[in-house]
C-alpha cells in the first residue's frame, strides 16, 4: 500500500500482461453496449474497415491503464484524474503490457503523478496514459 | 446503478480488486459509453455504431477511438440513480500520416439526482 511519506519519484508499478480473446472482447463490448463491427465481425473489420484483425476497443485499454492505479493502491488512496490517449490500434490477440511509474510528488497536496503506458510486443507505447492519485500520509 | 451491471464490467476487464470484483464499487471506466443513447437495431449505422443526434452529418464516416480525460470527485456504487449530460466540446480537423482526421471532442457530466458531482470525462472520438 503506497504511502506518501515513503513513495518516491521513478517508482515503478507493477505491469501486467493483458492478452484479448474473441469471448473477452465479446463480453466488453457487451458490458458497455458497444455493437461496433470491428471488434467482433472478422470479414467487415479486415474487407470494409481494412483493418488486419479484429480490433482491441480502445477505452479497453484504457481500463487496464486504470487498473495500474487502482491495483497499485489498493483499498487505500483515492484516483482523482485519469486521461489516456488511443495512438495506435491493437488487435486481437495480441500480448499488450499495461504500466507506469511515479513522475511527481506534491507533498504539500498529498498527490502523486503517474505515468502509464501500454506497449506490444515491439516494446511501442500504443497507449500513454497518465494519472493523479491522492495518498495517506 | 446495479452491482449486476458493475461485475458484468469487472468479470470482462479481469479487475483483481474485491471491491470491483463483488460490484461494491464500479471501477474508475465503469461510465465509458454510460452516456450512449440506446435505439433500436434498425437505427445502427452499417459499421454498427449508433448515429449520434448530437452530430452533424460528418463527410467522414470511420471512427477510431481518441482517449479520455476523467477527474473524479467521488465513486460509483450500486443503487447510485446518476444523471449524465452530454455536450459537444469542439470539432475540428487534423492531417494524419494516411489523410484527414475530424476530432469530436465530448464532454460528459455525471451527477446524483440531488446535483452531487460524481465524475467528468472528456472524451475524444476520431473520424477517418
């Protein structure tokens, strides 16, 4: 549980390994009532939209940017801005990372600034993120 | 706000938190696409997305997801009653390395029924 009095600048979070199926993109879509062809009918995404493959919703990856922060802080600190910007598309299957680091400390505020990032497999940052966090004392 | 809904949400995001995963508490993208106006099948555009009432008609049609910029001001929980409000920000136009962009930039307001802030998200979408 990070602490402000102990948290430091370059901390690194935890990454986690996010790795899409054709049903975990399903049930997404589903959850936030996205009927977006692209990320479930393989002959419109590749013939119409041409695109390679099946694609990873965007706002999916932001959740796993989020899941950074909220993993990292656990019941403890609150989130109190989060932003991220889709730079390159991702597509099924593919293994994507989701981390960060601690850039600023505000003692006097009591946040922290983090940034995020999702890569793929060439190491490419397809999804910066960045995040201000409010910790105990 | 139901915690059915918020566990649907964290089953297909593998949220590791027990306050997501027993839908105490809606993760931080719970909202994303909260605001969406629902219609009816035969409404859908043929890429599958819904036509915006909030749009004009765009000359062009592929959309990309942008980002997001959300400040929080306190959490979602089951038997929240929220009232969103949807406003276009600003549009305009950007050369990208394969052609034109448009950018529809939305902001969204969360609220309680009695006028509590609970979030604001700026989102952008991307036309190609």
């Amino acid at each position: 549980m990070p602490r402000l009095s102990t948290v430091t600048v370059g901390t690194e979070l935890d990454e986690r390994t996010h790795e899409t199926s054709m049903v975990s993109l399903f049930l997404y879509n589903a959850a936030v009532w996205n009927p977006h062809r692209i990320h479930f009918d393989a002959e419109y995404t590749t013939q119409v939209e041409k695109h390679p493959n099946i694609v990873v919703d965007g706002p999916l990856q932001g959740d796993w940017l989020s899941q950074v922060v909220t993993e990292w802080l656990g019941e403890d600190g609150d989130l109190v801005e989060f932003e991220y910007s889709n730079r390159r598309a991702a597509y099924l299957g593919e293994r994507l990372r989701a981390g960060g680091e601690v850039v600023e400390i505000d003692q006097q505020a009591g946040t922290v600034t983090l940034q995020l990032y999702i890569k793929n497999a060439d190491d490419a940052v397809i999804a910066p993120g960045r995040a201000l966090v409010r910790l105990p004392g | 706000m139901t915690r059915r809904d918020i566990v649907k949400y964290a089953i297909a995001t593998q949220q590791r938190l027990e306050k997501y995963r027993r839908g105490d508490e809606a993760p931080p993208m719970f909202l994303f696409n909260a605001h969406q106006p629902l219609v009816d099948l035969d409404a859908l555009r043929p890429d599958g997305l819904t036509v915006d009432p909030l749009l004009p008609e765009l000359p062009l049609r592929r959309v990309m997801a942008g980002g997001i910029k959300n400040t929080y001001h306190r959490p979602v929980k089951p038997g929240d009653h929220l009232v969103l409000t949807r406003t276009i920000a600003d549009i305009y136009e950007k050369q990208g390395a394969s052609g034109p962009l448009i950018f529809v930039v939305y902001g969204v307001r969360v609220e309680t029924e009695n006028g509590e802030l609970v979030m604001e998200e700026i989102r952008r979408r991307i036309f190609r």
